[in-house]
C-alpha cells in the first residue's frame, strides 16, 4: 500500500473554500493574510515559538473504565476523518443545518475514504475520542451522523476545550487524564499536538481524492502498536517527529545566528489568528466570509 507517512497539508483543490489549520481570519488583518504564503508555513517553526502550559489542568473527562482498552487514541475530525464545508458540493455523504448567531448555514460534507471502517476497527482497539477545535454546533451534529448511536466513539471535545496560543488552537493532551504513555492523536495539522508531538500520527489533509487510502495506511500501523507498554517509541521510529522539530530549531538558529533580534516573535499563521467569534469551523486563510469549520 503506498502511504504517505508526513506531508505537508497544502490544499488539493486550491479554489476550495475550506480551512487552514486552527486559523480564524479577522476583518482587521486579512490584507496581511493576502500577503502570506501559506505553502510556506512550516509547523516546527509555530511549535518551537509555543510558550510554556499551565504547570497543571485538572482532568476535562472522567477516569477510563476499567473494561475500556488500555490506549485511548485521540482523532482530529475535519480534514481527517470528513471534508465539510457551506458551499454546495455535487457529491456529499451529510448535510445539516447549522445555525450560528442567529444565522442559518447549510453544511455538507464527505467522508474520507474507509472513515467508517477505520472507526468501526480503531474501537474495537482503542479508546476512542475525537477532539476537534471546530465549533460544537457544528461538529456534535456531524458526529450524530458519523456514531449516530454513540458506541465508536467513547468522548467529544471541541473547540473550548482547545488551549488557545497566539488565538490558534492547540490540543493539550495532559487534560484528558490518560496516561500519555499510551494516548496516540491523529490529525492533519501537526501543530494541533505540538505540546505532545510525541503522542502524534500526522496524517495528510483530505479534501476530496476518492483514492485516498490514508486512514487504511494509519490502521495498519495502529494494529502493530495495539498492546504496547508505551506508545511513544513506536512512533518517534515511525514518524520522527521530535527530530525534525529539532531540525527546525536547530535551522532556525543559525539562520538567525547574526540576527541581532533577541525575541521570537509569534509567526504568521498567529497573526491570522485573532478572531472572529462567527467561525465555527476554521477558516481558510484565503477565506473572506465568517466560516463554520476547522481542520
Ligand atoms: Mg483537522
């Protein structure tokens, strides 16, 4: 099977209406965001400039069951799992309704190639959660759809349980209560998880490609780690992610060694960030109009 284990997350479809990583465009700075080259944006240099968590979070979900599988793993929904968006789409597996400040919008949505699949197989191994930084209006009546009786999916958590850096939206782990030794996230935009790149599976964003065998590829590796002691080893082998947020740094400091600026200043994809409290799922950089998902 051809996986592609990390790539970049540029759009298939560039004329797409859909969402970059966790990026909320506000009136005030999109002329900065026309600027920016967002093929550009490299996710080490965001995750390098992350200040540090809270020393400590009090638990947002209730211990495991004792009967529930011994590794919880963590799912990232737009761009992962679905492609939704409020244009219309010729071809679409859901549509609803979502209202939102008083006003009405109509999503539709696709699913990834083997999402149902791969959902039906990973809770038979794990402990399933999605944790998604869309909006819950939105994201809650999809997951109606995608685990309409409740039995995949063992938690869901949105967007106000996302920590909020530089206005992005991070997925901090240690406030699930599990033991990080054997909690693995998948999701499309690494920086997602860049306070735990350790516990990380980047997966490539997915639009539309009905050949796209992405989540056959990630369940096959899933598979080999179900029963391991501690997740993280396996997926330093496989993925690397920690080196290569080293390489960054370590580009990044000497490309700066004679830069007489002693401060990092916060990135662009965080200039973007301040934001208009009318997305629900994340915005397109590119995107001019209030936008209902995230990635
Ligand atoms: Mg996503």
């Amino acid at each position: 099977m051809d996986c592609n284990i990390v790539k970049d997350n540029k759009k298939e479809n560039e004329n797409e209406i859909e969402v970059d990583d966790y990026i909320r465009i506000d009136d005030d700075i999109e002329d900065d965001v026309d600027d920016y080259d967002y093929d550009e944006f490299d996710p080490f240099d965001f995750i390098r400039s992350l200040p540090p968590l809270e020393p400590y979070r009090d638990p947002i979900l209730p211990p495991k069951p004792e009967n529930s599988p011994e590794i919880t793993l963590v799912l990232d929904l737009d761009e992962t799992l679905v492609h939704c968006t409020t244009t219309e789409m010729d071809e679409y597996d859901v549509m609803f309704p979502v209202e939102l400040n008083g006003q009405q919008f109509q999503v539709s949505g696709r699913y990834r190639p083997y999402c149902s699949e791969f959902l039906e197989k990973v809770a038979e191994m794990f402990e399933v959660i999605i944790f998604t930084a869309s909006q819950k209006v939105y994201a809650d009546t999809l997951l109606d759809f995608m685990d309409p009786s409740h039995k995949l999916i063992s938690h869901r958590l949105f967007r106000d349980e996302c920590v909020t850096v530089y206005g992005n939206y991070l997925k901090d782990l240690s406030v699930l209560g599990r033991d990080l030794s054997k909690t693995i996230i998948i999701d499309n935009s690494i920086y997602a998880f860049g306070y735990q790149l350790e516990n990380g599976i980047p997966i490539t964003s997915w639009y539309s490609d009905k050949n796209d065998k992405e989540l056959l590829c990630v369940l096959e590796f899933l598979e080999s780690i179900v029963g391991v002691y501690d997740v993280r080893p396996y997926l330093k082998e496989k993925y690397n992610l920690i080196d290569r947020a080293n390489a960054s740094y370590n580009r990044y400091n000497n490309d700066t060694i004679n830069d007489d600026s002693s401060s990092i200043v916060p990135n662009t994809p965080t200039r973007a960030a301040s934001a208009s409290s009318a997305s629900f799922i994340t915005s397109s950089p590119q995107q001019k109009s209030p936008v209902l998902y995230n990635k």
